[in-house]
C-alpha cells in the first residue's frame, strides 16, 4: 500500500541539471510516486539569482535562501547540484544535521571531503549518494558500490570526461590541430569559455579519486591523482600512434599494486591500443572498463555530461533514497576498511612513446640505446627518419617505471646529438 504523506526533496541549484531535475520530477511525479511507494513532492529550489526565467520550474517554490531550506525540519532529501566545495559543503552537513538525506552530483567536494561527508551521514544516520558525481547517466557507482562488493576490484580504466575525448576524437579522425579541436568543441557547446577544468585533467582527476577509493576500498583524495593535461597532444602525436596501430586518449586510470599492498590513481594521455575498447569511445561520451579477480572485464559506457544525462542519475539516486527513508534504513556508506596507501607516480611501470630530435649522424641511434640501457629501460622498437641534416628517433619501451623513464630523459637530454625530446606518452591497455 502506498504511503499518502509525501517525502519532502529540496533542490539546491537550478541550472542546466538542476531545472531538468525539477521537471522531471514534476511531470513524472505519478511514476516517481509508483516506484518509491509514496509522493515525492518537490518542497523548494535554493538559486542564486531568483529572476532567470526558467522554463518548466514553479516560481513558487525558488528561494535565495539555501540554509533555511535545508533547515527546514521538514525536508526528506536534499538534491545538491549546485557544485564547488562552498557553499556546498555548509550545506550538505546542515542537512544530515536537520535528518534529511542527500543526493549530489558534486565531485570536487566528494573527491577532497568525502571521507568527512560520509561521517557525517553515518553520525546522522543518513543516506549520501552521488552517482551522477562521476560518468553523467552511466552507472557506475552503485554497481562498484553493491554490484561488485563481493569481488576484487583490481583495475579502472576510463575516458571520464566528454570534452576532452570530444577534443582528441576530431584530432583523430580529421588531422585537426588542438586549437581547431577546442574551437569546434566550444562552438558545439561541450567546452566551457574556460575549458581548463577539463583539458588540464582536474575534472578527471576528481573522478579517479572517487573511482579509486570505491573500487579498493580505501581513501584517494583528489590531491594523491597524478594529473597531466592533454594540451600538448599534437596532429605529430596522432600519426605516431597510428603507425603503431593506437589512437590517443585522457584516461583515469586507478590500479592495485601486484603485491596488493598499494594502489595508485592517475589522468594522463596516453595511447591505447585500436584493439582495445576504449579505443572506439567517439565523440564526447564516456566509457569505464573495469577489471574485477571474479567478474573479469566489464565495460560501462554512455553519454557522460548534459542536463538530462546526469539528472537521470540524480533521480536514480533520489529513487533508492526515498526507498531508504520508508524502510527506516541507511544505504552503503563508505568502505574505506583496507586503508591501502595511494603509492606516488614515480613507482607506475608501464610502458612509453618517446619522440626525439636528434643529429643526422652515424652514431647517435648507439648512443641513445646505451643511455636507455644504463637506466635498466629496456627498448621494444625504434623508428628513425631524418632530411636535410635533421633526423627524429621513435623509441617505443618495454614496461618501465616512471621514475627510471624520467631519469633516461634527462641523461637523453645531455646528449649533444639530442637537439630536443618533442613527446613522451605512456602507452596504455595492453
């Protein structure tokens, strides 16, 4: 039998997720009603600037004044979408303290404070879900929170961010240089006037936090990421990878070490294989290959941004909630039980694309193996071409740590035959 008293949702924010959260929570009120076993009634909308229009989204129920929504008493649920650690963050734990649960879509908050947040939900005995904070629709949290919880999760993989494999998918496919790529990505609305969010990584990043400390069940803040940006990815870069049967990506990569005693969390571009599945992620979507002891790989993939993708989330998120609150229970909290160090980027083997400018001259090709050799970097292939007195060298390696790849390059820049290192990128997925 259905419940007649509604459970009460306020919405913090109301832009581009926010207003489609509102309205499909109002014209699909019957629906929502059905699946949660009672009335889920949109109680008020905390906004910034009240007179925007915003089509859809009842005037009466917007207010300035967040802390007194949220304060309430009355309040069920509280929907933050309104991003940034404050006044979010204030917000958030006056709800738990007010008895209401929360849904949020916020990963810069969750990947620097979600150690602090969960506390707070669990001293308050409430719920805090967030699937939209990482990969928009696509499900990914609850099935690495519950679906997996009984596995051994031992790698994620992921293009996380849709402007960024926006960007490096028209280099692919049409030659583009990164500029053109970023002024038709801003032209098509999936770049912001200041893309540095996501073509930096920090995007990215915050989500590989979240990623990592679900999937090894421990605490990876946003400042133990390695992060590299995407910005000097070239057209060069691009032809190199085809010669060697890859294409270009910004991945998010969280792992367990071998000895399963650290793990490790990074965003970087790199080179994947043609083979390998991430390889065919087009456009601005998003894809998370995941690497469980049991389940083996699994591939999670959709649209990862936009308004109507990340509110199906959010509601997703609302609905288990909701159903929370009528069985007077709690959801998954954290899991953070293995306390795994986050080990530094300087102990990841993997393997790499190096690209050198080099003299037109016997000899060079035998210096350049023996410094590669003193370092223990071993070399899989080299690929030399030169005109005109000037010659480039292709060195692609075994697997090798970063910190012995990053002192071969600086021996390899010593060298008087080096002119220059013009690219170095991991190559990844093999």
């Amino acid at each position: 039998m259905m419940r007649t008293r509604p459970l009460k949702v306020a919405l913090l924010g109301c832009g581009v997720v926010g207003s489609e959260v509102a309205r499909i929570m109002t014209t699909h009120a019957d629906d929502l009603a059905q699946r949660v076993g009672a009335p889920v009634e949109l109680a008020g909308i905390a906004v910034r600037r009240p007179d925007r229009v915003r089509a859809g989204v009842p005037a009466d129920l917007i207010t300035t004044d967040a802390t007194a929504l949220v304060k309430r008493g009355d309040i069920d649920v509280v929907v933050e979408v309104i991003g940034g650690i404050e006044p979010a963050r204030g917000l958030i734990t006056t709800a738990f303290e007010h008895g209401a649960s929360v849904v949020s879509a916020n990963k810069a908050l969750l990947a620097q404070d979600g150690a602090a947040l969960h506390a707070a939900a669990e001293r308050h005995g409430a719920d805090l879900y967030y699937e939209a904070a990482v990969a928009g629709a696509i499900p990914l949290v609850r099935p690495l929170r519950e679906s997996l919880a009984g596995d051994k999760v031992n790698r994620v993989l992921g293009i996380v961010n849709g402007t960024t494999n926006f960007i490096l998918d028209k280099m692919d496919s049409s030659g583009a240089g990164y500029s053109e790529a970023l002024d038709e990505a801003t032209a098509l609305g999936y770049a912001e006037a200041d893309p540095t969010a996501d073509v930096e990584g920090f995007d990215a990043a915050a989500k590989a936090a979240i990623l990592a400390g679900i999937a090894f069940h421990t605490r990876v803040r946003l400042d133990d990421v390695y992060r590299e940006g995407m910005t000097e990815v070239t057209a060069a870069d691009f032809a190199s990878a085809k010669q060697m049967g890859c294409t270009i990506k910004l991945l998010a990569i969280c792992e367990r070490a071998g000895d399963g005693r650290s793990v490790t969390a990074r965003v970087h571009p790199a080179m994947i294989p043609l083979s390998h599945p991430l390889a065919s992620v087009r456009e601005a979507y998003n894809a998370v290959f995941v690497e469980a002891e049991a389940a083996g790989q699994l591939m999670f993939y959709g649209p990862g941004a936009g308004g109507s993708p990340t509110a199906s989330a959010v509601l997703g998120d609302l609905v288990a909630v909701c159903r929370n609150k009528l069985a007077e229970a709690t959801g998954p909290g954290e899991s953070a039980y293995t306390r795994l160090p986050v080990s530094p980027m300087d102990t990841v083997v993997t393997r790499y694309h190096i690209s050198l400018d080099v003299a037109d001259k016997p000899g060079v090709l035998a210096q350049v193996a023996t410094v590669f050799a003193e370092h223990a970097v071993s070399i899989d292939t080299v690929r030399q071409q030169g005109k005109a007195g000037e010659a480039s060298l292709v060195v692609v390696t075994h697997r090798a740590a970063d910190a012995a790849l990053s002192a071969t390059v600086d021996a390899l820049r010593k060298l008087d035959t080096v002119r220059g290192v013009a690219s170095i990128m991991r190559v990844e997925g093999e």
